[in-house]
C-alpha cells in the first residue's frame, strides 16, 4: 500500500525522532517475543517426537497414555518417567530408573537392543506463569541459572509471569485506549461540531458521569460478579472514554466556524464528511498529545487494581500482583526491581514513541 505524500512526510519525520523511532523498534521487539510467550516460557515442549510421530503440545491435548503411561490425563511434559517414555518409545523399564533409560537412549541402546530414542524441543524458559518450580528452599527464590530473574513467594518463575504480564498489560491497554478514543473522539466532534443545546446538556451529562469513582465501581463490582478480563476491559472503556471529549470539542469549536468548513456546507457536503474527513485530521495533534496520558494511566489503573486484588483474576499473571509480592518479601530485592524496571521500560517506551507521532501529525514541526 502507497503513502499519500503528506502521510509519507509524517513518516520520515517520525524516523527522524531517534528516541521515538528506536523506542518503536525495541518496543516492536519485545511486544513481539511476549505475543510468541507460549514458544518462549511454558511448561509443555514446542514439538514431540515418539515412535516417528509428531506431536505440538503447546497447541493439542495428549494424555499419558498416548506416550505409553498408565493415565488418561494430560501428560506432565517435565515429570521424568513422561520424558523416559517419549525417549525410549514407551518402554515398561522407566518406571523402574527413568534417568538410568533416558541416559542410555542418548547412546542408542536400552537394556542391549538398539533403539531410535524419540526427542522433545523445549522453550527457551521451560516454566509457564503459572508453573511451581522445583527448587529446594522457602519461597521466594533468588535468580540463578534456572530462574534468571528469581521466584515468587509460590515458587512461580518470575521472568516467565514478566512476559506473559506484559503482553496482558499492552493489550489490555490497547483494547481500553482504541474503545476509549473511539467514543471520546466522536462525542467530542458531536459536541463541538453542533454546539448548542447538544453541547450544553452533553457537557452536563459528562460532568455527572466524570464525578462517579470509578475505582471505587469497580471494586464494588467486582466484590459481587467474578472477575474476567473482558469485563473489567468494559467498565474502564465505560469510565475512560471521556478523557478525550474535552480536547476534540475545543478543536472543532474552534474550528467549525473556519473557512475551510463554511466553503464545504456552502458546497452541500455532509456534516459527518466535513467532521470527520475535513476537521478531524486539524484535531489529531491535541488528540495524539493526550494519548500518552491516557495509556499510562489505563497502565496504572490496572496496576492499582492488581496491587489491591480487584483487577484480574487471581490466576492471571500481573505485573501489579508481582508489585504487591515485592512489597509483602521486603527480603527478595529481585522482585521489587523486577516490577520498577519492567513498569519504567513499558511506560518510557509508549510515552516516546507517542511523543515521536504526536511531532509528525504536527504540521508546525519538522525534522528535515
């Protein structure tokens, strides 16, 4: 798809914002390894290979039985008799000394008769966010070879609850701020573009509904219904779509009685082309330097709400449920760095690549 030339000029001045362009690429980079999370921290093997058959756990169910056990439930890919059947192909002797079978099939021989051993690949980080580790010593753990950045007071591998809480945190943000800015901007155009009575009652209504605590709502609801993702992603759009409103209504109540947009009525154009097509474009920059505000504080929100135990469900992996661990094991520094510097790289990152696309809607900057 071909550029228009004036979005081809946003684009070369956003590459020319170093900070903005270089935050874009590392943050392109990491949000794409925790989207890919399942192939880098779980607890189940990318690919099986079992008496010549291939098998993708991460994606399928296989019991124990299908490797040659005794169970009809999933099979636990780390216990060591699961491993000894898949290498040796199933044999009976690996419930009698499973390290013994799996160091003899890596020489091709189990008990003198040669055998083609089946194989496993891993994930980098063979712990999902929900795994318990098996360490010995009390909770939390400090990082070693095994768990580079520690465990948590359940023995819960935190690199791998890092990953898959910051892949959570960004789409949840991007799911709240694209609903959010897509009511805001519209309810904002309608009341600057009119005016009016609309813009009156509408600006009544707003008030009254911007006084209501919304964290407070939330707490309540969530002390009644059960806490899903998707839920909590409605009543923050519910609450959070006003941040918006104030700035597009001033930019097309400025902008409404223009020239530009007197010429178009006169012309019989629509009011939704002459909105959205003619005046929105003028009112992207106040718009997009707003977007940061309203990122970081969807970010904070659902850390807040996690550090309290009323965001996501228990068993979901939070970056704020890890800043309460912190807090609560003042004696395991691994889990309050953990958190700071995982919250200061997401935050940074998002402030300055949006700081680089507010400059290059921005008409008046250039960096040419």
């Amino acid at each position: 798809m071909t550029l228009s030339p004036l979005n081809q000029r946003r684009w070369r001045n956003f590459k020319r914002n170093r900070r903005a362009f270089w935050s874009l690429v590392i943050f392109s980079i990491i949000f794409v390894i925790t989207l890919l999370a399942e192939f880098v921290a779980n607890d189940k093997p990318i690919l099986v290979q079992y008496r010549g058959g291939y098998y993708t756990p991460i994606f399928n169910f296989y019991p124990e039985t299908e490797f040659g056990g005794d169970f009809a439930t999933e099979a636990i890919y780390r216990d060591i008799e699961v491993q000894c059947l898949i290498v040796s192909g199933g044999m009976d002797v690996c419930f009698d000394d499973p390290e013994g079978v799996i160091a003899d099939a890596e020489d091709g021989m189990i008990e003198g008769e040669a055998v083609s051993p089946g194989w496993m690949i891993w994930p980098p980080i063979p712990y999902s966010y929900d795994t318990t580790v098996d360490r010995p010593g009390a909770a939390p753990l400090p990082p070693n070879e095994q768990n580079w950045l520690g465990t948590d007071d359940t023995k819960r591998d935190v690199l791998a609850r890092v990953i898959y809480g910051f892949r959570l945190s960004v789409l949840f943000t991007l799911i709240v701020t694209g609903l959010s800015s897509l009511i805001g901007i519209f309810a904002g155009a309608i009341q600057g573009y009119f005016g009016g009575w609309l813009d009156l009652v509408f600006q009544r209504v707003i008030e009254i509904w911007a006084s209501t605590p919304q964290i407070y709502v939330i707490i309540i609801l969530f002390a009644i219904l059960p806490r899903s993702f998707w839920l909590l992603v409605a009543i923050t759009v519910l609450f959070g779509w006003m941040a918006l409103v104030g700035v597009v209504r001033a930019e097309f109540l400025r902008a409404r009685n223009l020239e530009y947009v007197r010429a178009a009525k006169a012309l019989g154009v629509s009011n939704l082309t002459i909105m959205f097509r003619h005046m929105l474009p003028n009112a992207m920059v106040a718009t997009l330097t707003m977007l940061p505000f309203v990122i970081t504080g969807t970010i904070s929100l659902l850390a807040g709400l996690d550090f309290l135990g009323f965001g996501l469900p228990s068993s979901a992996p939070s970056l704020g449920e890890l800043t309460l661990q912190a807090k609560q094991n003042l004696q395991a520094p691994w889990l309050a760095f953990t958190a700071f510097f995982a919250f200061a790289i997401m935050l940074s990152l998002l402030v300055f690549i949006f700081e680089g696309v507010r400059d290059a809607f921005d008409p008046r900057k250039t960096f040419e």
